[in-house]
C-alpha cells in the first residue's frame, strides 16, 4: 500500500512538473481566456448542429446565407422597403372600404332599418356558390333546401350557453349525439378501438387541433414526466400545430415530406427522442390531398409509446362512405393501434354550419387531460 501511494505522489509531481514547464510558455492572460473560448466555440458548435438536426442541412445554410447577404450594406433596407410596399398596398386597398364602417356605438337604436342595411351589404359579397372550394361545403341557394334548414335549427339555439347543462339540456343532448355518431363514423364501435372513444365538439378544426395537442402534452407529461416536449410533424401538415406550438410551448419538428408527398415514417423515426409526445398524420392533408401512411405511423407510435394524432378535419366525412362504396381507402381510424386522437371538421363534408368541429380520444384517461380543473366564480364567461 505504501509502496503504491509512492508511485502515485512520484507520478503527480512528475506530471504537475511537466504541465507548469509546457503552461510557463504561454502568457497567463492567454491561459485564463483559452478555456473561455473553448466553451463559446462548443457552445456555438452545439448551437448549430442543433439547428442543422432540427431544420435540415439545406435550410440551415440557406438561412446562415440570407443573414448573410442582408448584412451587405444597402441589402436589408431594400428588403424592408418592398415589404413596406406590400404592407402600403394593402391597407390603401381597403381603406376606402373601411371610411364608411362604424367605429362609436350608435347614439339611438338603429331599429329595424338595420336588417335591410345588412342585407344590402350582403348582397355586395362574392358571388360564391359552388365556386369556393375550401371555403364553403354547402351547395345550393340560402333561402331553400339544407341551407335553410341548417339557418332554423341555428336560430332556435342562437341565444343558448352550452355551459350550463342544467339549463340547456336539449343541446347537451345534439352535441353529444354528434360526437357519439362521428366516433362511430370512425371506428368507436369496432373492438379494436378499445370501446372507450369519446369527445368533445369545438368551435373549428384549428381548436380541435389545439385540444388535441394540449391533452396529448399534459398526458404524457403524467405518464413519462415529459418537461421539454416535442411533437413531429410533416411539411404537409396544417399551420394549427404551429400555432399550438406556440401556445403550449411545445418544440415542433418539421420533417420533409417522401417523393408521393406523404408524411415522410423513417424522416419522423429519426427525430423522436425522449421528449417526444406526439407524431402526427393527415388523412387527407389540405395542400395535396394525399393521405398519409396511418397504419405505419400508428406502429411507430406505439412502439415508442408516444401520442398519434390522425387530423380528419378534411377528410372525415368523405373516407368512412368512400371505404363503404369499395374505394381502396387505406386505415385512417380508430381501428388503426396506436391512434390516441382525432380531429373531424363537421362543418366541411358533414354539411353543418360554420363553427362546428369534433375532436376525438382513444378512452377516457386520454381526454381527462384536455380539461382545466378549476373553482370559478365566472363560470359562464
């Protein structure tokens, strides 16, 4: 043992000798900002690999050169001015539009003259039947038909709060009828969903989106304590789960779509980590119509145990009667392992009124996360 502790002291003191010897070379205030500068250096190496492993190597030195070339004198106030441009057009556009609009409440009652302003003002929209894909489901007049079915049963419930069951007992009844037959639409009922699908009804797509992310963060925030989540999705993918993204703090990945413009499996394989809470898949997605592989992201997610959410918003009301007529319409529900939520638009091809959406989960321990426990004294607000 003695022998030993020798040995160790004789080998420090030969080693701290030759360490000062080769140090004294150099001067001190050298030797003090090296380290520094060592950790700034890993610091931005860290940095940018992180931002190559996020974005791609294509966009990360395609943005390193737009920062670049506008920090050539001249470049960025030329930039700045032709967007100044467009931004003048705009507003020059509509400003004589918006002269005639009211901006003070009316010091009398405007009285029933109002309803045939509304209508004169109405009358000057675009003549859109039929001819605004994307933005209006329903075809046919106004006045006749489903349109003006759908304008009564409206009226009937324009005046009640949802919030309070007790009272409005007769809606609480349609919404959750509407859930219950879009679930089944989508597979509630088969066994392999588990039996356990239920849901909510919101205002749109983008706030099923949004519920839909909230709920599959905080549940896996309780079952694998995730922190720092992420969530991977394609370049196909809605602009809604950027948005949540910023709501929920939630890091997004953005992967490249495959040469048939469907999300992208090994691309999305690559980017899961130990943050990850939930991949997403788009049947159909909005920019291309194509549908994603959904069974084969449904087997990722599952086997690394994260969220999956199908977004249905567009095709939800299409590919269930599709698959029924015999069309080769791949898996897209319920019925699909892996598959923790749902969003379906029922104001696209369910023919509803503007401002009714579905968002589904896969059993009840999955939607408990999507409510704010909370004791209010405004609770109609």
């Amino acid at each position: 043992m003695d022998s030993f502790s020798s040995s160790f002291n004789s080998f420090l003191n030969h080693f701290r000798a030759s360490a000062n010897s080769f140090l004294s070379q150099f001067e001190p205030l050298a030797l003090l900002l090296a380290p520094l500068l060592t950790l700034l250096v890993a610091r931005f190496l860290q940095s940018f690999l992180s931002v190559i492993h996020e974005k791609g190597l294509k966009a990360t030195f395609l943005g390193f050169f737009m920062s670049f070339i506008k920090l050539i004198p001249g470049v960025k106030s030329y930039v700045d001015a032709e967007k100044q441009k467009v931004v003048d057009k705009l507003h020059s556009g509509s400003k004589s539009i918006r002269e005639k609009w009211r901006t003070d409440l009316p010091t009398t009652g405007l009285g029933v003259g109002v309803i045939d302003e509304m209508k004169d003002e109405k009358s000057k929209d675009v003549d859109w039947q039929g001819k605004c894909s994307g933005t209006v489901y329903i075809g046919g007049s106004e006045s006749e038909g489903h349109f003006s079915l759908i304008n009564e049963a409206c009226s009937m419930f324009a005046h009640t709060n949802p919030l309070h069951l007790d009272v409005f007992k007769s809606v609480a009844r349609f919404e959750a009828e509407v859930v219950a037959m879009t679930a089944a639409l989508l597979g509630s009922k088969e066994k392999a969903s588990g039996g356990q699908v239920c849901g909510n009804m919101t205002s749109g797509g983008t706030e099923s989106i949004l519920l839909a992310v909230k709920t599959s963060r905080d549940y896996m925030k309780m079952k694998k304590g995730i922190t720092k989540p992420e969530m991977i999705i394609a370049e196909s993918a809605h602009s809604a789960y950027d948005k949540a993204a910023q709501y929920f703090n939630i890091k997004l990945r953005r992967v490249p779509v495959d040469k048939e413009f469907q999300a992208d499996v090994k691309a999305i394989r690559q980017h899961i980590n130990r943050n990850t809470i939930l991949i997403v898949g788009s049947a159909p997605g909005f920019p291309h119509g194509i549908i994603d592989p959904i069974e084969e992201l449904g087997k990722l997610a599952y086997s690394y145990g994260v969220c999956f959410h199908v977004d249905l918003c567009l095709g939800g009301f299409v590919l269930p009667f599709a698959h029924k007529l015999g069309y080769p319409i791949p898996s897209f529900d319920f019925t699909v392992m892996g598959v923790t939520s749902i969003s379906v638009d029922v104001h696209k091809y369910g023919l509803a009124p503007k401002g009714t959406s579905v968002v589904l989960y896969r059993d009840h321990d999955i939607r408990k996360h999507s409510y704010l426990h909370h004791s209010s004294t405004c609770a109609s607000c």
